[in-house]
C-alpha cells in the first residue's frame, strides 16, 4: 500500500515534473518556430477542432448526463478542457504524419488551452468555491513558463546537452505524475460504482471506438493514410497528466479519478497503436 508520505511527496512533485516534461518535449521544436504567433494560430484550426470541439464535447456533454457526483464531473470536465497528447510527436514519427502538422497542431492546443481552461473554470465550476486566479497562474506556469524556457534553451543551444539525458528525464517526470495520481486517487478506485464505469466507457469510446470512426470517415472521403492517421492522433488523444496535475493542485484527490481512467486507456491504445504501425512495417519490409 502506498504510504501518506508518497502521496504527499507526489503532490508537491507534481508540478515541477509537468513542467520539465513540456519543456524538454518543446525543445524538439525547431528554432524560431513560435516567432510568428498570428500565422501558427491560424494554421492549427484543425488541431483545436478536432481537440476540442470534438473530444472535448463529446467528454463533457457525456459526462454531463452520465456522471452524478460532482468531483468526478470536475474531473471529466478538466480532461475535456486539456490540450492534445504530447505523446502524438511519437507516434506521429512511428506513423510518418508530417512534423510540421503535428507541431502545429499540438502548439494551437496548448495556445488553445489558454482560452479554454479558464473558460471551463468559469463555465463549469462558478458554484463551487474555488479561486480562479490560481487557475490562471498554474495554466501560466504550466503552459506559457515551459514554452519561454524552451525557446531560451535553444536559443542559447543548451539543448545539445540535454539532448543526452532527455528520455531519462522525461520517463523518470512521468513516473512521479502517474504516481502521483494514482496514489491520491487509489483509494476511491477500491468500490466500483456506476459512475466509474461511465468513465471507463467514456474513456474506452474516445480512444478505440473514435479511432475506427475517424478513420472510417477519413478513408470514405478519401483522404490519404498520413493525414488519417494525423486526425485520429488529435481525435482521440489529451493530456492527462496535465489534467491529473491540476485536479491534485487545485482540487480534492478524487477529481483526479477520471484524468487517470483515461490515462490507463490512452496507454493501452497507444500501445495498440504502435504495435499496429510497427506491423504494417514490417509487413511492407517484406514485399
């Protein structure tokens, strides 16, 4: 079992460990690709549609008739509000989609997030008792202070030698933030109730069954392989560890419930998703 230490440890952990895993995942955008703000939002309309208007609809008008205890319905509405998966770099190489559509798209998320989150806050949370300039200010910290770092530490071409270490960083960040949730948040995963198996069914329909959807409609107006493959990445993929992040800095620990729902389809479907390139490779090797 876990300890109250661990759990407190991850608390405090939490936030700095976002916030070196975007800035090291932003160092893999080339240099001077945020200097022209006007242009990169106008270009990232499809990432936030697909990001928000879609997902994030589908998560929060779902939930809103699905789901009856309040903190969990906080917790589904903060995932709705999250910008795309950093993840979608990855697999957007595994599935060779163009590195400048998934730049763009996921930067016009986490632009998008600035907006969004507040919005949700105001919308969603006014009757409950919380501050909402804090909100703001970890959205800041969360979002805009990585993105300053990132471009300082290229610019000053520091990244060279983080480069080394990047993958031990990130992978050692993401295990405090999943344990982190996962420990604050066990102890109300112990009784099954009907609201936790909605969330698992949101969870399971905006990954599996979104992706079959998305493709299906992709392939029926013809549209080529890398650019289905581009639109169910943003489709069916937000960043739960953000969500998780702020559910445990701003909230009780069960409104991190549903951040880590979702985050254990998402690693599953990830997985399925790797195994299903890395085997259409292989069979392409072998023509």
């Amino acid at each position: 079992m876990v300890f109250d230490e661990g759990r407190q440890a991850g608390r405090i952990l939490i936030l700095p460990a976002l916030m070196i895993i975007l800035t090291i995942t932003l160092l893999r955008f080339p240099r001077g690709f945020f200097r022209h703000p006007a242009s990169l939002l106008f270009s990232s309309i499809r990432g936030n549609l697909l990001n928000y208007l879609v997902l994030g609809n589908f998560i929060l008008l779902t939930g809103a008739f699905l789901i009856q205890k309040q903190e969990l319905w906080i917790g589904l509405a903060l995932v709705a509000a999250m910008p795309a998966s950093l993840e979608i770099i990855l697999l957007g190489i595994l599935l060779r989609i163009e590195k400048n559509y998934v730049f763009t798209s996921i930067s016009g998320t986490y632009l998008g997030a600035l907006l969004i989150v507040p919005l949700v806050s105001l919308c969603f949370f006014k009757y409950i008792q919380i501050n909402y300039w804090n909100i703001a200010v970890l959205i800041l910290c969360l979002i805009a202070l990585p993105l300053v770092l990132s471009r300082l530490i290229v610019e000053k071409d520091w990244d060279r030698i983080l480069r080394k270490h990047e993958n031990t960083l990130i992978d050692f960040c993401h295990f405090i933030v999943f344990y982190a949730i996962s420990a604050n948040s066990s102890m109300f995963l112990k009784k099954l109730s009907d609201d936790l198996v909605f969330i698992s069914l949101i969870a399971l329909t905006s990954t599996f069954l979104f992706y079959f959807l998305i493709r299906r409609i992709g392939l029926y107006f013809h549209g080529q392989e890398n650019k289905v493959n581009f639109f169910i990445l943003l489709g069916t993929m937000k960043d739960y560890g953000l969500a998780g992040g702020i559910a445990l800095t701003l909230f009780n620990p069960e409104v991190a419930v549903p951040p880590l729902v979702f985050a254990v389809f998402t690693f599953i479907y990830m997985n399925w998703l790797s195994f299903k390139a890395r085997r259409i490779e292989d069979d392409c090797g072998d023509v």
